[in-house]
C-alpha cells in the first residue's frame, strides 16, 4: 500500500507551506511563462475595467443625472459600453492564451511521472498501491493543471484587484474605506487557520481516492477469482467502506470551506451596510457628494468577487499543493545508482567465447528486502554459485527460500545488499542496465502480457528482430496456436492477457524471452502451466536454445530438473548442494524430499529419473 505521508507538524517537524509546494511546479510552468504573463495580463486589465465602471457612474450621478443634460449622458453610457466589451474580449483572451499550453504542460509532466516509474527500483512498486500511482498520474495531474490555469490567475489579479480599488475608495473618502476595511485582520487570521486544516484533510481525501482506486483496480482484475469464490460481496463491502471514509473526509472539507465562506462572506457585507449607512449620514449634511457614495459603493461591490472568491482559492491552492506533494513524492524517490563503466565487449555474445567465458557467478552475495524487520535474517546469506559458460543449471528449492529472488539479481530487478554477480568475469554493476538487461532474458513463472497483439508483445524482448527470429521463438514456445486467433500474431491479447488460457500465455512469455537469442537467459519454472503433451514439445524445443546460451533455470519439478546439466539446491538463504540430477538424488536427501515427498522413505534406495536426450 502506497505511503500516504503528510508533510505537517506530526511527521516533518515543521509546518507545511503551501506557497513552497507550488512553487516545485515553477521548472514546468516556466516553458509557459510568457503565456501566463499575458493571461495574468489580460485578466488584471479586465478587473481595472471593471473598476473604471464606478468612476464613471460617479460621473453619470454628479453630472448629466444632476444637471438633466441628456446630450452629456450618452457619451458616458457608451463607454460603459465599451468597457463592458474590453472586459469580455480581455477574458477571452485569458482563456485562450493558456489552454493548449497547459494541456502541453500536463502531459510534459505526466510523462516525466510515467518515465520515473519505469526507472525506480522494483522494491518502489512493491511499497506503492497501483491506484495510489494512477490517481498521481490522472487526477493530481488535472488539478495542478486546473490551478496554473485558473486560481492561480485569480489570485494574481484578485490581488491586484483589490489593491487597486482599496486605493481608489481612499480617493473616493477614506472614512468609509476604513470602515470598509474593518472584516480584512480577522478575514486573514482565519484564512490562516482554515489553510492548516484544510490541507490535512485535502491530502487525507487525495490519498483515500488513490486507495479507492487500487480496490477498483484489484477488482477488476480479479474478477474471475471474486465470482469464482463468491466474494465479490465482501469486495464491494470493503469499496463501500472506503468510499464511506471518502465521503466523510470531502464532508469534513466542505465543513471547513462552508464555515470560512460564511465569514468572509458576511463580514464584508455586514461592513459594507456600515459604510452605507455612514455614507448616506455624509450625503445628508452636504460632506460628500451622491455621485461619490455611488462610486464608492459601486467600487466596494467590484471589490465582493475578489474578497468572496477567497475561500475558493485558497481551497483549490491547497488541493493544488498537497497534488503537487504527491507528485514530487515519486519524482523524489532515489534511483538505484547505475554504476558502470564503458560497456566495452565484456560478456560473451551467446556462444560462449567472450573475454573470459566464465559464465555466471555468485560470490558471497546476500539480500533481504528494505522493509524486513531488523530482527530477521537475511533471505539470501552468501550465495555462492558458479553456473559454468554454455550449461544450463536448474535451481530448486523450497516454496520461500528465494529462488526467484536470485534470479532476480541477475538483471538487476532488486540489488544484491552484499556480494558480487558476475557475467563472464564481468561485474553486472558495471553494465549498464541497458546493457545488462540486453544481455540477460527473462521468463517469469507468472507470465505478464500487456494490452497489444502477440507481435507487440513478444517483440519485447528484441525490437529489432524480424518475422524470422518472432517464429523460431513462437516454434521454440510451441505457440502455433496463435496462428488460429482471429488476426495471427496481429491479434490483440487484451489486458493482462486474459483472453488467453495460462499456458498460452507462458508460452508466449517463454517466447519473449528467447527471441533475442540471449546470452544468458533466466527461466522461473517455464513449464508449471503446460498439459504433459505441450510440457514434452517445449522441453525438445528448448533444449536446442538452452544448447546455446547460459541458462538459469528455476524448476519444481523432475521434468524441469531434467533440461539442465546440473542442478543447485537452495536451503536456509544459501546454496546446499551442486550435482548432476542421479548424483543429487543418490547423496541430498533435501533434494530427494523436494523432487518426491516419499522419495527418501524408498525401501529400496533413491528415486531416479533418467534424463533426456543430451544436447
């Protein structure tokens, strides 16, 4: 599940401040500045229009209104006129400027996000909820976007705004201006108090709809299994629940804007009434003229939008910046360091006759995942293992003793704590990652297939491979049957491959894997999802490919023991015994219990399965 962390007092030591998170978004709206200047402009012009408004009904009341001269009055009615257009076309103007920029802007941002998430560490994606991820990517993103385009505008020219017709009502009589003013000391100690607790709870709210979409996601998903086991009930109890805790926290927020908008909303009124009510005592003995209470009263009601928009703004900036704390979360989470020196010709090219043609080695190399507890040992504790150049070494072990783990090191998906991997005499740390991984092919034991046609999805594993080497691989996979799918291997698999049966789908990730004609090539248990018939196809086929390649082969069974040379035991985090098949079942017992649970209780001595044909 994703950390939901909150950058307050309780966790950071210090309070978090609005202003410096949206300020991070600064590096981006940059590219857009000038355009949002001219927004900013457009908008600050149409505001001081809307404030020339009130001086010119000051004059319509003192002028042609007092003194019934008609021919003065049209003029200044036509300008009305006019500023009412200016305003218009200067808001059009401020809408039009930044649209496609900051549609530019999301998605520059939004692919950074997608490019940091493919290059963060695999122990990031095990710690992160899959639609805490999503929600960063789509509904944070519209809200940064949404405040670069309007309330940060806003605040800019609000701003303004109410500068500008502070300064014009002193003109116009600074005794109502004061009492105008009266609400603006305790208006900004309660926009700081409300901006503390509203930001609590727009991050909680943020952080629930990310979780609310990793139910969503893992329904959908697993749906076969939540029909199968009748549990879709349960499923929809617990996304009732959480979009319960949802609702309450939107509420809580709603509360809190709900309480500063009845303040900030009645305050100015209640101090506009003063104002009024003084203004009109001024008019009666002849110390301020009609037309200027006009105008004052006039400008004091321009000045409402800015004042009563306040709320507004100051909500969507705090939804704006913990989006924006969200977002420089995974952009600030540290990368693996890839260190490597020059690429060079280091490994073997995958016929066995690199530098050194020494295979692969393990030596002395030790993990534990970052978020074990300190108390417990390390899951791998010295692995040492030599799998010569050219042979193919099955890895077998009990369920958790980390043997998909160690071949996980090999292209670097999780990083050794201790210890060195070598390829050909070459530490893999030295590569880069690139490199290694063109080197290094992988088949997993669940087979992963994207939203793409069976070309797409194989092709993976070398793009630049042509229709030759895609149907050696789909031979060697025994995928024929993809010949048979509506389109051939233009068909499209659909999400997660599901439109496909599980051994069609390891298939063709068996064939992904060896359609590069890797060097090295790590197989988890290739054959758990194949009937016998198929298992016997793959096997021959594979031997051809593993006759050519150094290979690593994690295996459960005898039938997968028997495609390698020789095979190492994984026991307590380090490797127990190395042998051939027959030597292992005549000397380790642990090997014998692994391969057949009644194998070390035979009266007659150890089972032994003969093995195939050699390559």
């Amino acid at each position: 599940m994703a950390e939901n962390r909150q950058d307050d007092d309780t966790t950071t030591g210090r309070r978090r401040s609005t202003v410096r998170s949206l300020l991070r978004l600064w590096p981006y709206a940059r590219a857009v500045r000038r355009r949002l200047a001219v927004s900013v402009g457009s908008a600050v012009l149409a505001m001081l229009s809307v404030l020339a408004v009130p001086l010119v009904l000051g004059r319509i009341v003192d002028g042609p209104l007092a003194h019934h001269d008609l021919a003065g009055l049209w003029p200044l009615v036509g300008l009305l006129l006019l500023l009412g257009l200016v305003e218009a076309a200067l808001f059009y103007t401020r809408r039009v400027v930044l649209a496609r920029p900051l549609a530019g802007l999301e998605t520059a941002m939004r692919g950074d996000l997608f490019a940091k998430l493919q290059r963060l560490p695999i122990s990031f994606h095990d710690r992160w909820g899959s639609g805490q991820l999503l929600s960063r990517a789509t509904a944070d993103m519209y809200t940064m976007r949404l405040f670069l385009a309007f309330p940060l505008v806003f605040l800019i020219v609000n701003s303004v705004m109410f500068l500008a017709g502070t300064a014009v009502m002193f003109t116009q009589d600074w005794r109502l201006a004061l009492i105008t003013l009266l609400p603006a000391v305790p208006l900004f100690l309660l926009t700081r108090r409300f901006e503390h607790g509203y930001s609590g709870a727009s991050r909680l709210a943020q952080d629930q709809n990310g979780d609310l979409a990793t139910v969503v996601e893992e329904s959908v998903l697993g749906i076969r299994i939540l029909k199968a086991f009748g549990r879709h009930r349960s499923m929809a109890e617990r996304f009732r629940a959480q979009s319960h805790e949802l609702r309450r926290t939107e509420l809580r927020k709603a509360g809190l804007l709900a309480n500063l908008w009845a303040v900030i909303v009645g305050l100015p009124e209640l101090a506009l009434g003063c104002a009024l009510a003084a203004g009109a005592y001024l008019v009666a003995h002849d110390e301020l003229s009609a037309g200027t209470l006009v105008a004052f009263l006039s400008t004091a009601l321009a000045l409402r939008w800015p004042v009563e928009s306040l709320g507004w703004l100051l909500a969507y900036a705090n939804e704006a910046a913990t989006a924006t704390d969200r977002f420089f979360e995974v952009l600030d989470e540290p990368e693996d360091a890839d260190r490597h020196t020059a690429d060079g010709p280091g490994p073997t090219d995958g016929q066995g006759s690199g530098p050194t043609a020494d295979g692969i080695r393990f030596s002395g190399v030790r993990f534990r995942y970052p978020d074990a507890p300190d108390d417990t040992p390390d899951l791998l504790a010295g692995i040492e293992l030599h799998v010569r150049s050219g042979e193919t070494m099955a890895l077998v072990g009990a369920t958790g003793s980390g043997k998909t783990t160690l071949t996980a090191l090999l292209p670097r998906l999780y990083e050794a704590t201790g210890g060195t991997i070598t390829l050909d005499g070459r530490d893999i740390r030295e590569l880069s990652r690139e490199r290694l991984r063109e080197l290094v092919a992988v088949a997993f034991e669940e087979p992963t297939l994207f939203s793409a046609t069976v070309r797409e999805n194989v092709l993976m594993g070398a793009p630049g491979a042509g229709e030759e080497r895609l149907r050696s691989a789909l031979s060697t996979a025994q995928a024929g049957f993809v010949d048979k799918l509506p389109a051939g291997v233009d068909t499209e698999v659909g999400e997660q491959g599901l439109s496909l049966s599980g051994g069609q789908r390891q298939r063709l990730a068996l064939a992904r894997a060896v359609v590069g004609d890797p060097a090295f090539l790590v197989l988890d248990d290739p054959l758990s999802a194949l009937d016998v018939h198929t298992e016997a196809l793959v096997e021959r086929a594979l031997r051809e490919v593993l006759g050519s390649t150094t290979a690593l082969v994690v295996a459960h069974r005898p039938s997968t023991v028997l495609l390698a040379d020789r095979v190492a035991v994984l026991a307590d985090g380090r490797i127990e015994a190395v042998g051939t098949h027959q030597d292992l079942l005549r000397d380790c017992a642990h090997y014998r219990e692994l391969m057949s649970g009644e194998a070390a209780l035979l009266p007659d001595g150890p089972l032994v399965l003969e093995k195939g044909p050699a390559r």
